[in-house]
C-alpha cells in the first residue's frame, strides 16, 4: 500500500472515527483504525463492534491496500501534521511508514483479517431527513436518556416515524423530552430505538445546512450517511415505554412566561438548590406572577418574574436541574408551562406549535 494524501483530511478523518474504537478491550484489534487504499481514496474504519464509524477521504493511491494501524497512536501522530502533506506506505514487514516534508516515523500494523467487517445492509429501510432538523432532533431529546441499567430500554432514543415526520422521545422516570421534525421521504411508517451514544456520535457530524443526511434502518442495525461519512450501529431490542399514557391530557393552571427571563431567573435560584441534595426550586404560581425560590443553609433567593397565568394558584417544586437542561433547548421567545396538580408532572411546549413537548416530575414539599 501506497498513497498520499492532505494531512488535514487525514487528521479530521481520524479524529471522527476514531471516536468508536474501543478503548478497554481484550482484543487489541479494536482499538485499531483500518485504512484501505483503492482506487483514488483513502476509507478509514474503527469499531468496537456496537458502533463502527467510516470516513472516505481523497488521496493519490500509487499502490492499493490494507492495514490496521494503532488508533490513539496514529490519532496523535497525524493530528500534528495536518498542515502537511503525507505519504503513507505499508511494508513488507507489517510497517506503516508516514513521511512528511523531509522526516518520516514508522508504525507497527495488525493484520486485517481479524478486523470486523462493516455491516451490510440488504433492503433496508430509507429516511431523509435535512442536516440540520435530525442535529436538533437529538440534541433536544438526548440529554433526557437515562444513564442507569436498571431499564436498558431507556439509555436509547425512540423514533417513529409516520404522516410524513419524525418524532424522537427520550425519558429517564423522571422527565421526558419529545420532539418532532418533518422528513423529505420515507420508505415506511415505523420505529425503532438508537443508543444515545451512538447518537451522540452522529450529531458531531452535522451541522446547519438543509444538507440531506440519509438513514438505512433494518431489523437491528441503523446506518447513517453524510458527506462520506457512514456510522453504523446495533438498535436497541425491545418495546420502548407507552409515553403517551404519562402526558396529562388535562390541565388546571397554564403559564406563558419568557423563556430567557425564566432561564435566567431558574440559574440564579439554583445556586443555592445545588447545595441541596434534590436541587429543589419552588415554583409559586398567582396572579401575574410566577416566583421561583430556593435555601440552604447559608441563605436563600427568590425571584419573580412577570407571566400570564389561565387558571388556578399553584405552588409546585421541581429539579432545578431537568428544568434548565429543557429551557436550554429550547429557542423560543415565549413558553407555555402547563400544570395539573401539586404532584403531577408539568408539561412545557411552545406557545404556537406542537414541535416539542417537555415533560418534568414534581418534587414533594414536605411542610
């Protein structure tokens, strides 16, 4: 094997892919990146066989080939030299030599044969859906994944897909994010579950254009494409939780308050929350007013900031924590807060469409 290429796209393609080598493992082939040289392209491969991530790059290929090269060392080589332009060659020795300007350095390779294939998918599914709407479909969602294996179910993003949108959920027992985007095309109306690291991975790659990204869904494996780039992974088996039967279809009291103004407010008063072991925020709801505040120990803060209120008087608390992460993500001027009853969970949408929906446990305050 031998090509040369721009150090720059070879220290971006490292650094994507190298992002799903496994980095505690007992098969050392892992934690490799495999390059392939074949006809005028240089494709980059790693995987520790939940995610595989692959990165095509343009290169001038005098000789075609293949070698594993050790990942976090070849990471940190290349991403010294992406001002440069560098020649890769492979020996007959397994030696990977890379030359730049007037110096080289050699690594020891491992043989392909061991390194997992990256999985095909026959007659799959097929989504797209624009750059940007699928970036914001699982950062709006993503944090509220639970973290825990007590329901592995839940450490993944549900999506359905159906009347010509995608809808992604997420929920942890103690709030859930839902959001929902139009989609170009489909194949079919289904659903399937993404683990939220894999996702997380994905949403690295995209950015603001309108730019197509396309999504190949079969039995237990999704595949995503965009500008070279493919990230492949195993679903998640199993029947998500009926979200639908845990969102109030009723409610008592509505508030329309200035997202930027509760925001604010809500990082104030939880200076002293966090002291707390709940991060407790009280929210007291009258009149043209909404007042949110926290104690501790060493002192107290309460804030009052204007609001329109459609209905009962109400005094709730909540994590200040999975209030803040929901208002973060959200980027509308004006907000709708939607409350039942003292102990049931609140709802937050927006105040002129139905693009996303919140929804956040009450804590208990013990008078």
């Amino acid at each position: 094997m031998k090509l040369i290429c721009e150090g720059l796209d070879l220290s971006d393609a490292v650094l994507k892919v190298s992002k799903a080598s496994a980095s505690k493992t007992t098969n050392p082939i892992l934690e490799g990146i495999k390059l392939k040289a074949a006809d005028d392209s240089l494709t980059l491969t790693a995987t520790d066989t939940e995610i595989t991530i692959e990165k095509t790059i343009p290169a001038d290929v005098k000789i075609e080939g293949e070698c594993v090269v050790p990942g976090k060392l070849f990471a940190e080589f290349v991403k010294k030299l992406d001002g440069e332009q560098i020649e890769l060659t492979l020996n007959q020795s397994r030696q990977l030599k890379i030359k730049y300007t007037d110096s080289e350095g050699y690594l020891q390779c491992f043989s392909t044969e061991e390194f997992p294939t990256l999985k095909n998918l026959e007659n799959p599914e097929k989504i797209e859906i624009g750059e940007k709407d699928f970036r914001d479909l699982i950062n709006k969602t993503i944090f509220s994944v639970a973290v825990d294996d007590a329901r592995p179910i839940l450490k993944g993003v549900s999506f359905e897909i159906a009347n010509g949108q995608i809808t992604s959920v997420a929920l942890d027992g103690f709030r859930l994010a839902l959001v929902h985007k139009p989609i170009k095309s489909t194949t079919a109306n289904f659903s399937f579950i993404v683990p939220a690291r894999c996702l997380n991975e994905i949403s690295k790659f995209l950015g603001d254009s309108d730019e197509t990204i396309e999504l190949f869904v079969q039995k237990n494996y999704l595949m995503a494409t965009l500008d070279q780039t493919k990230v492949v992974t195993r679903l998640l088996d199993g029947d998500f939780i009926n979200y639908k039967q845990v969102i109030p279809s009723q409610t008592t009291s509505t508030i329309t308050v200035s997202k930027k103004q509760l925001e604010s407010g809500l990082d104030r008063a939880s200076l002293l929350a966090k002291m707390d072991k709940n991060n407790l925020v009280k929210f007291e709801v009258k009149d043209k007013l909404l007042t949110l505040s926290s104690q501790s120990d060493i002192g107290n803060v309460t804030e009052n900031i204007t609001a329109s209120l459609d209905g009962k008087d109400l005094s709730i608390a909540f994590n200040a924590r999975y209030v803040s992460e929901c208002l973060r993500n959200i980027e509308d001027e004006f907000i709708k807060i939607n409350f039942t009853s003292p102990i049931a969970p609140c709802t937050i949408s927006s105040t002129d469409n139905n693009d996303y929906l919140y929804l956040i446990l009450p804590v208990r305050i013990v008078v």
